[in-house]
C-alpha cells in the first residue's frame, strides 16, 4: 500500500508539473478553429501553421539568437567570477569573511521591481539601452550571489591539505584555483551553470524595460508582444512556448545527473 500510494502520488505530482508544458503542446498544433472551444478538447486535427506564423511572421529567429547569446554570455561572467570569489572567500586568508558573504547575498535579497528603476537609469546613462550588453551585466550582477554561495560549499569541503601542499610544490594561488580546486568542484559548476543558463533565459522584467527592438530584445518579452490590436494568437503564443521551453527540457534531460550531483553535493556539504 505504501508503494502504491508512493506512486500514485509521483504520478500525480508528475502531471501537475509536465502539464502546462503539456498543454500548450497541444494548442500549437490546435487549429485556429478549436482553440476557444469549451470545453477544451484534443484536436481533430493537427496543423503546424502556428510554428510556420511564429518564424515567418515575427523577427523569431533573432529573437532566439538574442536570448542564447545573452544567457550564455552571463553565464560565462557569472561562473568565471563567481568562482575566483568563492575560492578566495572559501580558501583565502581574507578579513571580513561573514560581512563579504552578508553583502553578497543582499544583493539578490531586493525584489527586481525595485531596482529596476535605478539600474535603467544607469544603463541609460552609460548608453547600454536596447543593447546586450544592459541585459548582461545585469544577469550577472544577480546570479553572482548564487554562484558564489552554491560554489563557496564545494570549495569549503576540499581538505586544506590540498591548498598547502599546492603552495609548497610553488603553485601560486590562481594556478591552485584552476588546476586543482576548479576540477574538484565540477559538479557544482555545472549545476551553477544550467541555474544561471535558465534564469537569464526566463527573466522578463529587465529585458522589458531595458530592451526596445529586436535588435535585443530576448524570448520572454518577444512571446508578450505577440498579441495584436484585436486578437490574442494563442496558437503562435504555444508554438513559440514549445520552441523555446525544448531546448531547456532536452539540456536538462542529457545532463541531469551532473546536475542532481551538483545541487546534492552541494547540500550535503553546505
């Protein structure tokens, strides 16, 4: 009985995450007709013309480019400068640890309605509006507390053996960093990039208020924009939800026990 409750309940659990994603598979392939019907029924038929409207009738394809190359740009700087910080913080000699580590996590503590106001004001300021380079600086700014915190816990657990050995073999502090430390840590590095890949692959608010063409403008604020004076596209909405929601399924998917070792691990030793 218990097995079975056991997974009665996975599966219950297991259709209320995968259903929306579900659902908006089904609508893409809906036809016009059968959309607003009620109650809502699988379709009679299947069409594609929605996935046809969504790359010929919008900028899409620019659109996607821009949202791959500002996550994987921010996640680059985030990793890259979340783990010297976390190596230092973690390894280091370093006076004020704890404040470092307070400051730090502050800055994902301020909801982003209220920063964005100001960051605009900067961003405008130094004529990085409608650029990637307003949405990169800004991801990384907010995903470095956790790609700081998530990296210190594997850092911290590596015996200090390792780091004094290192120095007296003449390894300077950065080539102990890369050479010993960063292989160590994989785990964790992974998963920190796959949470920092999604997160600036999702955000919107920022993207909406920083960006004004496609020149920049990313996936999330591109699928908003979709709907026209008089009607709503809702089967363009789902066609360009699945394009955009398979790539991160499929990455998941390949690399999810490196990611489930990452965010175990680093529970585990936090």
């Amino acid at each position: 009985m218990k097995k079975t409750g056991f997974y009665i309940t996975l599966f219950i659990v297991c259709i209320y995450c995968i259903g929306p994603f579900l659902w908006q598979m089904i609508s893409s392939v809906k036809p016009s007709s059968e959309l607003t019907k009620l109650p809502p029924v699988l379709p009679h038929t299947l069409t594609f013309n929605h996935y046809i409207s969504v790359f010929q009738g919008h900028p899409f394809g620019r659109i996607i480019a821009n949202s791959f190359v500002v996550s994987m740009i921010s996640t680059v700087f985030s990793l890259t400068f979340g783990s010297l910080s976390a190596f230092g913080l973690s390894k280091l000699n370093i006076k004020g640890k704890g404040l470092i580590f307070a400051f730090v996590l502050s800055i994902s503590m301020f909801p982003p309605i209220a920063t964005v106001s100001p960051l605009y004001l900067v961003i405008r300021a130094l004529g990085l509006r409608d650029t990637w380079w307003a949405l990169i600086i800004t991801y990384t700014t907010f995903t470095l507390p956790m790609s700081i915190w998530i990296l210190s816990s594997f850092f911290r657990e590596i015996p200090d053996e390792l780091y004094r050995a290192a120095k007296v073999d003449g390894c300077s502090a950065f080539q102990i960093f890369y050479k010993i430390f960063l292989p160590l840590a994989g785990p964790g590095i992974f998963a920190t990039a796959i949470l920092v890949f999604i997160f600036s692959w999702n955000e919107f608010l920022y993207a909406l208020t920083f960006t004004s063409t496609t020149a920049s403008r990313t996936i999330p604020v591109g699928i908003a924009l979709f709907p026209g004076l008089h009607e709503m596209p809702w089967g363009d909405i789902a066609a360009a939800s699945v394009v955009v929601t398979l790539p991160l399924i499929i990455l998941v998917l390949i690399f999810q026990r490196r990611i489930i070792e990452g965010l175990a691990a680093g529970a585990i030793k936090g």
